[in-house]
C-alpha cells in the first residue's frame, strides 16, 4: 500500500539544534502535502508549543500532542481525543517528585504550570517558547484539575533513570511513563501514547495502519513506529528505538527527515509505487 498519513515528531526529528525545521525538510513536507498525502505532528510538546510549526507547515489536521495525550485540530480547535492523568495519580506523583527534591510541572488546560521557575523550568519554558505559570501550591491545584501531563526535568540521568524505574514499579499498571529526552520524564495516562493517538487520526481519515508513517527519535516515539505501517528511526536515536523501527534515516541535524520522505512517499509515488522497506 501507499503511504496516506505521515505523523512526525519534532525535537531532536525534524527540529535542528536551533529548534528550527530546515528548508529542505520544509520543502520535502509540502512535496508531501501536493500529492494530497496528510502530514500531522506528533510531539510531546503542548498543543500551543507544537501550533507555530503547524500553521508553518500550512497544517489543517489533528495535531498529536501531550505525547497523545491530546489529540486537536490545528485549525479548526476540534478535540479528536482527550486522557487527562487522573486526579489522585496526578497528586501522588507530584508528591513524589517534591519528595525527591527534581524540579517538576504540570499542564492545565494547555497552560504550563511550575511551583516556581528553577534552572531547569527555565530551560524548559525557552524550549518550548511558552511562559509558564506560577502556582504556588501545585498539589492543591491538582486536587481541583486534571493534568495533561506531569513532567520531572533533572539535568542528573542516573537520577532520571532511578526515578523512571521507580515510578514504573508503582504505577507502571496505572500511568504512561517514559522518557522523552534524557533529563525528561513524563507521566501521561496509561491511555495516552503516541500509538494509540496515531491510530486516531488515522481512524479518523479511514487511513489503514499500513498507510501509515512515523518518525521519531526517542523511547515516547516507539509506540508510533511500532504501529505504523512503516516506522522510521532518526540517525540520533538511541539504540532501542533503531532496533524497533523499519528503516534508520538521517540524523535531525542532517535532515533525515527529508531524506525518509522521499524515500517512501516521493520517490514512492513518482516510481509507481514500486520502493519496499
């Protein structure tokens, strides 16, 4: 089969280190888009954060952020798919990371929240190019609002590590925890991963799964590229998410993005569909 939908992520994808999506990335996207084949986002980043480089990219289609989490359309603000973390687990897990002393924040209503902008929420909130809120009793305000997400940053990876073992152990069963950077630990619902969203919006266009591509870098890309028809590893990725993808593409900072779409979309089309992973 042809591809029909293609989910990409951003950071460390198809962002460069200056947080940019490079013209030849750009170009290879609106290739894409002319021959009438969907192109979606599909990050970890806040629905706001990701909106910028969708209405760059001239999207009209459900973005998958939150790491699925929230799945909405970057034009018309339609909500396809929608798992808080439940409340009392929101509370117990910010508990635990102010127990362990990490910088912590969390995300109401598509607004991120810290209980006070540490070293860390600094290099998070110039990352995603949002300014946080303030809260200063974060836990009171969890036991009124569901999260979006609730995420732990820690520039000590052994720390980050300890910690993801940890929370696993506990509620492995209940939440989606995964790593999405080295210093980033996110915990969603159990319902919230970037498969399942992918699978939405591909539900949503009547897409069959092996119409479908995703691109991605790190360990919360994995449930994407595993269900995908054709799931592409980025050249930086880690050693896991090689191993479970179906072809190794470029790095971000060589467009790798690019060069995996014109491998199985644009070289695909113009060739009769005759390329095979």
């Amino acid at each position: 089969m042809s591809i029909k939908l293609v989910a990409i992520d951003l950071d460390d994808t198809l962002l460069d280190p200056e947080l940019k999506i490079s013209s030849k990335c750009t170009a290879a996207i609106r290739q894409v888009q002319q021959k009438g084949i969907l192109v979606t986002l599909a990050t970890g980043r806040m629905f706001r954060s990701a909106l910028p480089y969708a209405d760059d990219l001239q999207m009209d289609i459900p973005l998958i952020t939150y790491q699925g989490a929230l799945v909405k359309n970057s034009r018309s603000q339609e909500t396809l798919y929608y798992k808080p973390v439940p409340g009392d687990l929101g509370t117990e897990v910010m508990q635990y990371f102010a127990g362990a002393g990490v910088h912590y924040q969390s995300y109401f209503g598509d607004q991120l929240c810290m209980a006070s902008l540490s070293e860390e929420g600094q290099f998070y909130a110039e990352l995603a190019g949002i300014e946080p809120l303030i809260i200063n009793d974060m836990l009171a305000f969890s036991r009124q609002s569901e999260a979006l997400k609730i995420l732990a940053v820690s520039f000590n990876e052994e720390l980050i590590l300890a910690m993801e073992k940890d929370l696993i152990s506990k509620y492995g069963s209940k939440l989606n925890i995964v790593r999405s950077k080295p210093y980033f630990l996110e915990i969603m619902n159990r319902s919230a991963n970037k498969g399942i969203a992918l699978k939405v919006v591909a539900d949503h266009y009547n897409i069959a799964r092996e119409e479908v591509l995703a691109v991605g870098d790190s360990y919360n890309d994995l449930d994407m590229i595993k269900w995908a028809g054709i799931g592409v590893a980025m050249g930086n990725a880690p050693g896991a998410v090689k191993e479970a993808a179906d072809f190794i593409t470029l790095s971000n900072e060589e467009e790798g993005v690019a060069e995996a779409l014109q491998k199985y979309v644009i070289k695909y089309r113009n060739e009769g569909g005759n390329c095979k992973i």
